[in-house]
C-alpha cells in the first residue's frame, strides 16, 4: 500500500524503531525563542549535556520584543530579563542567534522560511505551537514543550508516537475576496477546535497548489487551532522557485539532489489517510471569529449565533461563555461589530504579501476616527522589504502606526496589548480570553477584512468598501 | 521525574470546555525563567472572580482535577503543567486532551487521565454535591476509583512504565547513542545548516 506524504517523511526520519516503544525521530531543524528555552538550557547545565547539533539548531527573539523604541533598553524588567537569559544561554552553548537589531531577526516562523532553512522533508521543531507553518514545504514541523525541548538540544531527536493522517481536500477556485485565512478560519469552524486532535492534517486539492508559499503558511500555521500535530501540504513547483537562491537553500549538485527527493513527497495515489473533509473552495466567503476560539466563527455576512441553537450542551455552554466575554448579543449582524483596534501581523498574515494586501486597500484611504491601527511587520526583513514598495508609507499616511518587527499584539507579552475591554480585529490565530490583554477581545480576521474594517470602524470586508478610490482585494 | 503509582485526593470540577492554556497561564507569567513559582499564575483571570470554584475553601488542598473537553488546547508553554503542578495538582481528567499538553503533562509527572465524557459528568455530580469526596487515580490499574465510579482508563504501556519508574526521557534516549550516530552518518549532505559546524 502507497504512503501519505506525513508517513514518509516520518518514516526518512526514523533512527530507532522498536516494539511497544515511540518511534525515535531524528530533528533537522531546531528553532529557539526566549519564552520557553530557559528551563531546557538550565536542564542542560545541571546534566552537564552540551548542544549536540548547534549546526541544526537556531535562535531569534520574538514574543516580549518591543515594536517601537527598539534602540532603547526595554522597559519591562522581566521581558528584558528574558532575553537576557537567551542570549547568555546562546553564548555559553555556542548557538546562532538573531537578537533583537539584528537584521534577521524577527518571529521565528518568519525566519526559518525566508531563510530558507525551512525545507520540503525535513522535521522542524520550536518551542511554539505555530511551530505547523513551516508544513507548508512539505516539512514536518510541530511544536514543543520545554522538556522536549532540552530533549532535541541533548540529543537531536524525540521519541514520539506516529499521529494518524487527515486529508483536507480543498478543491475549486477560491472567489476574489476569499484569502487563505478566510479558509483555514473555516476549516476550524467546521472540523473543530478538537477536530485535527491526534492527527497530522495533509491540505490538498487544486485550490491549494494554486496558493503562494505565504498563504499555504497562513495556513499551515493554524493547523495547530484545530488541534492538530501538525498541517503539511507537499512540495510542488512553487515551493522550489520560493526556495531557490535563499541564504540556506541547497546549491549546484545539492540542489538537483535535494530536488529529486524533494519531488518523491507526495502522497501516494493508492495511500490511504485515516480521515478526509472535502471543502468546496467555491462556496467560501470571507470570515471571521465571533467567539473565544478560533472553532468560533462566520462567514462576516452572517450574525452572532444563538447559543440556544447548539445541540450538544459543552458547545452551548461555551458559547454562552464567549457571547458574555465578548459583549455580544445572539443575532447582531457582524458587520455592525464596531473595533477599536486593528491588528495586521504575527506568524500567521505578518509576511510582505499579507502586508502588500492591506496597504492595497488601505491605499488613498484613512484609518477610521477612533480607531487604532497596528502594522507589524513578522520580520526585519519583511518590514525592509516593505519600506523599499513604500508600504510603509501608505500605511502612515492612512493613520496607522508603522511598527518593527515581533509578534507585538499577537500575545500579551511585550507593550502592545488591549486594554480590558476594548475590541481588536486581529490577523493574528487566537481570539483566547486575554490573549491580546486581559479583558481585551478578539476578532480574528484576514489582512484585507482588517484593512477594511480599520477604514469603516466595523467589521467589513474590501467589498464594502464600494466608494472606494482604490482598487480592492488582492 | 517523581514516580506515579496511584494518588488519592479530592477534586476540583471544572465545568468548562476549551480550556485552553492561556487561561491555564497567561502570557504574562511566561518571562520567567524557572520552573516553579507559577501558582498564582493559574487560571489567574477567573481566581479573580470569588465564585471560581478554586476559590471556594472547601477545593483548597484538592489535588484531582475534573475538567470539561479538550482541556490545554492553544499555546505549547510547559508553564502551563508547571502552574498546575506548583498549585499542588497530581492529576487531571477529561475526556480529551490537547496533544501538546498532554506531551507536556507526561513528561512532567503530571497524569493526564482520558474518560468518557459521561464518566466525567458523574464525577463532576459527585464532587460537586460532596466536596470532600475522594477521587483516587491508580497507574498500576489504570483506574479511576470514586464513590459509585469505577473506570479504566488507557494509557500507551511505553509512557505508564516511564511514569511508574520515574524514568527520564533524555537517559533513555541517550542509550541508544550508537542509532542517533549512525543516522547521523547517512543524512543527505542537501540538508540545511545553521552554521558550518
Ligand atoms: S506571532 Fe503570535 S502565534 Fe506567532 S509565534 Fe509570535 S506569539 Fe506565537
């Protein structure tokens, strides 16, 4: 019987298999942060263990970096404390790492990919549950928790028990305004905030081999939201030409070899996957987050549901728990949900084609009054890059704040959070209680519903915008 | 790792589902650099409220606790196990769990225990109407043991045997020190490099 792509390359990575025992997988790539390394570095001191790999293993700063003031000493003792302890940790272990000024720093599933350090085939892990971006070469990449985490620096494997294979078939075309957040936010609302537990998700179908590298990231990102181990589509022409040339991607003899193999990950036609959705792409529309998960989500031309109407009494219970977190009512139209922050960034909508797509919009537009707007750029790199197209301009000139690169308002750790009670629309992947500040709520949304709702004050999509001087959608 | 073999104490029900690990532990609290100190960090924005149940006297000391499904969805932070664990937790039930959580919580000696979601209604009756109830969880039997429930429970033979014995994962691993060398030298020379080692 053929294999799924998630069961080769499992199986290239297998260094010991035995009888009643996880598989022990060996880790081609290990990426750091400073939020959840400096227990796994403490564990390695006080067994005097070395990195074993330092040639395998990379560090960037992220989470508590600030996005403004950056060439000062940053403010909150304890953030600083923590990156502190990174780069201390770095230094006495001999790992590479891309600090805060630096000119590849940036959130770490930005960095590993434009780097091209991320690559079809290989095992990827971080520290972090987004950790499924970089899936979306074809690489099987899962997040950890610190313990594993002192377990890959020690040894550069992982025992681990091989996760069951979910197919999501996506086919058609996607309509104009329906972006790759649009569908991942509906593919959660549909399989469930539990729905990919216990399984590697393989997307797949014509509607996905047409999408960029960047979408199939959004996408591969928020597998994790579904509950998932890990979300992989397999590597197609698109993933080569995005590869070729980047600082760590193979060259001459090793790139026509990596290539071959690379071309060989592909899920058998006579595989067999555990359990398959079908998505018809063309029945997408845009769509964003009402509740408390990222399970809890509409199409934007739809209301807030009525608890009432679920059937099973868990589900009901925690819709009424996020209709109260939220401050929202059963059957208010979500376009009327008014913001007062907007959020455009993180490890999901934080790369240049997720900036170029709101600042199309944006584009001879302002930023509506009262509202505040955050463009965070995902790396040093993506946000030069942006200088250099003048997105950042556009983005000042429409009101908004032009910001440096972190995870920022993605997560309450370093200076941009909501304050208890205001209301974002976020491009980020998590609507949690408290996640972009305590009391703070959230919307999960595209990059160009986030633009258009920045400019109406509400949740909108590009299509509302039908005054619109600009051209619209991407 | 402490051994786990069975631990008797009483419970706290949890009637909520999605619990996910922001709530566990907000961000906040993640700039430490220890791995304890965190339990005035669990479930820090509900304790503010005096009618969360962790609040009321007579869940103090409990140390099983009974939550709703999919318990420890979102974020991979280990601080999560960690604040529950700092609290004085042992073991947690629910009928299911987020794979990373659970990773975490095992490696940890933290006992995640699966039931059926009906097995966990009659807990949360139970311990709901008498709070000093005990709730046992026994390894070696793989049992839940309560007044009126009795429940088995799986757990993968390799991870029971790893709890029961206190067993660190990185010794083992590192037993098998001649198969990592081994793949070592037969990796494709295409694959990336951080640095030139
Ligand atoms: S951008 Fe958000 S989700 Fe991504 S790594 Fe940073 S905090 Fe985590």
């Amino acid at each position: 019987m053929g294999r799924t792509l998630a069961e080769k390359v499992w199986d290239d990575h297998v260094v010991r298999r035995a009888e009643g025992e996880p598989d022990l997988l060996y880790i081609d790539l290990h990426l750091l942060h400073e939020v959840t390394s400096p227990q796994a570095f403490d564990g390695l001191r006080q067994n005097a263990r070395q990195v074993r790999r330092l040639d395998l293993t990379i560090a960037t700063e992220d989470h508590n970096t600030p996005t403004i003031d950056i060439d000062k000493p940053i403010a909150d003792p304890v953030s600083r404390a923590q990156l502190e302890t990174l780069r201390k940790n770095c230094a006495d272990f001999g790992v590479r790492l891309h600090p805060l000024g630096d000119v590849e720093q940036g959130v770490v599933h930005v960095v590993g990919p434009q780097l091209g350090l991320t690559q079809p085939g290989t095992t990827v892990v971080c520290g972090d549950s987004h950790t499924s971006t970089h899936g979306a070469f074809g690489a099987l990449a899962f997040g950890i928790g610190t313990s594993q985490v002192e377990h890959v620096l020690a040894t550069q494997t992982l025992p681990l028990a091989r996760p069951k294979t979910m197919a999501i078939t996506v086919e058609g075309e996607l309509p104009d305004s329906v972006t790759a957040k649009d569908l991942i936010l509906a593919i959660i609302a549909r399989i469930g905030t539990g729905g990919g537990q216990g399984y590697i998700l393989e997307y797949r179908g014509s509607a996905i081999e047409k999408l960029s590298m960047e979408a199939r990231m959004t996408i591969c990102n928020m597998s994790i939201e579904a509950g998932a181990r890990a979300g992989m589509i397999a590597p197609d022409q698109t993933t080569f030409d995005y590869l070729r040339g980047r600082d760590h991607a193979p060259e001459g003899e090793d790139w026509d070899a990596a290539v071959a193999y690379w071309k060989t990950l592909r899920t058998d036609d006579d595989a067999v996957f555990d359990a398959e959705v079908f998505i018809d792409a063309t029945e997408l529309a845009p769509f964003v987050t009402w509740g408390t998960n990222p399970g809890q989500g509409a199409p934007l031309s739809s209301s807030v549901p009525d608890p009432a109407s679920y059937e099973d009494a868990s589900e009901r219970h925690a819709a009424e728990k996020a209709l109260e977190y939220m401050g929202l009512s059963a059957g208010q139209p979500l376009r009327d949900i008014k913001v007062d922050t907007v959020f455009v960034g993180s490890c999901t909508n934080g790369r240049i084609e997720d900036l170029r797509s709101a600042a199309a919009i944006l584009d001879g537009r302002k930023v509506a009054d009262g509202v505040r707007m955050l463009v965070v750029p995902g790396s040093v790199r993506v946000a030069l890059q942006a200088v250099e197209e003048g997105l950042n301009k556009v983005f000042t000139e429409a009101g908004a704040e032009w910001r440096h690169a972190g995870c920022s308002m993605c997560l309450g750790m370093n200076p941009d959070q909501l304050a208890p009670g205001e209301r974002s629309a976020s491009t980020s992947n998590r609507n949690f209680e408290g996640r972009q500040g305590k009391g703070g709520r959230t919307h999960l949304v595209s990059p160009q519903v986030a633009a258009a709702t920045a400019v109406l004050g509400h949740l909108a999509s590009p299509a509302d915008l039908s005054e619109a001087p600009a051209t619209v959608g991407v | 790792m402490e051994a786990f073999t069975a631990h008797t104490g009483r419970a706290v029900p949890l009637r909520r589902s999605n619990v996910d690990t922001d709530q566990i532990i907000p961000a906040h609290w993640l700039k430490k650099v220890t791995r304890d100190g965190f339990e005035d960090g669990l479930f820090e924005a509900w304790r503010k409220d005096s009618s969360f149940v962790l609040n009321q006297p007579e869940r103090q000391g409990a140390t099983v606790l009974v939550a709703g499904p999919d318990f420890g969805t979102g974020s991979s932070r280990e601080h999560a196990v960690w604040a529950l664990q700092n609290y004085g937790f042992k073991a947690v039930i629910s009928s299911r769990f987020a794979d990373i959580f659970r990773g975490n919580s095992l490696k940890n000696g933290l006992l995640t225990v699966v039931l059926d979601q009906k097995v966990v209604d009659a807990l949360w009756e139970l311990t709901e109407a008498d709070p000093t109830a005990d709730v046992t969880v026994d390894l070696e039997k793989r049992q839940v043991l309560a007044e009126g429930i009795t429940a088995d429970f799986d757990l993968d033979e390799n991870a029971r045997w790893r709890l029961l014995n206190g067993l660190d994962d990185i010794s083992l691993t590192l037993q098998n020190e001649a198969d990592i060398t081994a793949y070592e030298a037969s990796r494709p020379a295409f694959k990336p490099r951080t640095i030139q080692a």
